[in-house]
C-alpha cells in the first residue's frame, strides 16, 4: 500500500477529528440541527455518503421521513436518543444501530437529553428518490440532485 492509498483508504481517529464540523439544518425542521463531519465526502465518496453527526440537546436529527430509493443506517456513538420509527418510540444508547433499506418505515431522532449525541450515519445517494414526510403531509422528488415537493393530497394515481 502507498502513501497515497493509505491517505485515501485509512482514516484513524486523529485524521477524523480534524475533519471540519459542518452546521446543517433540514430545509423542513429549523429545530433539527446537526454538527456534520463528511467522511465520505472528504474520501471522494461519490454513490453514498458516510458521516459523524453531533446533535446537541434539545434538536432533532431530521424532519421524519423514509426514502423509496435510498438507504441508510444509523450508529451510536456515544449519547442516547429517542428514535421515531412509523409511529413507534424507541430509546437508542451508545452502540445501537438502526438500519434503513428502501420504503422502511418513516424515521427521525430527538436528542432530549444533557449530553451530544454522536453517531455514524451512512446511505446511498441514488440518482432518484422519493421522500415522504409525513407529519407534513409533503413528498420530496429528487432527480439528480435538484428537489421539487408536492402536497401528498394534491398526488394523483395514474389509472391503465
């Protein structure tokens, strides 16, 4: 292995922790902020991202939604959290992992308590996907990047 394959390939703590902290809050939920380090993106990941997340107490993750293309995971790494999966409420700790395959069920995290949350999140980043929110009763398009969304109630079934 060169020293370019290792500066490529191998990411020990200390290069991660040196990674930029990026803000990003969800375009749909001002309270869901998150304190991003891209990995993947650093790596030149290009069909899947791959971060470590810090959310600090009181936020959310995300607005709670599910994909019908891309899949996801979520590890932590330290801090608890209360994850939303469809309309069921789990408590997660350092160590558990949800997991996320195409059209799983809606998903989010709050973080209610006194310590950050950090976790390793991944996914693919397929060229389209459909995101459902649905507390706000809104489908997301995404195709090649660029994101349209409609009311769900105003989506029309295509009859043969």
């Amino acid at each position: 292995m060169t020293k370019s394959d290792l500066d490529q390939c191998f990411y020990p703590a200390s290069r991660l922790a040196q990674l930029p902290e990026k803000q990003v809050v969800h375009q749909y939920n001002d309270n869901a902020v998150r304190l991003t380090r891209s990995i993947g993106d650093f790596a030149g990941l290009v069909d899947m991202g791959l971060h470590i997340v810090r959310v600090e107490p009181g936020h959310d993750t995300t607005e709670h939604h599910s994909h019908g293309q891309d899949e996801e995971f979520v590890h932590l790494i330290s801090g608890r959290a209360v994850a939303y999966l469809g309309d069921e409420e789990v408590h997660m700790e350092s160590g558990d992992t949800m997991v996320f395959p195409k059209n799983s069920p809606a998903h989010s995290m709050h973080n209610p308590f006194a310590e950050d949350l950090v976790y390793l999140m991944g996914g693919t980043r397929s060229p389209i996907d459909v995101c459902t929110y649905p507390k706000l009763d809104r489908r997301q398009y995404r195709v090649d990047g660029e994101k349209e969304y409609v009311a769900i109630k105003d989506v029309t079934k295509v009859q043969r």
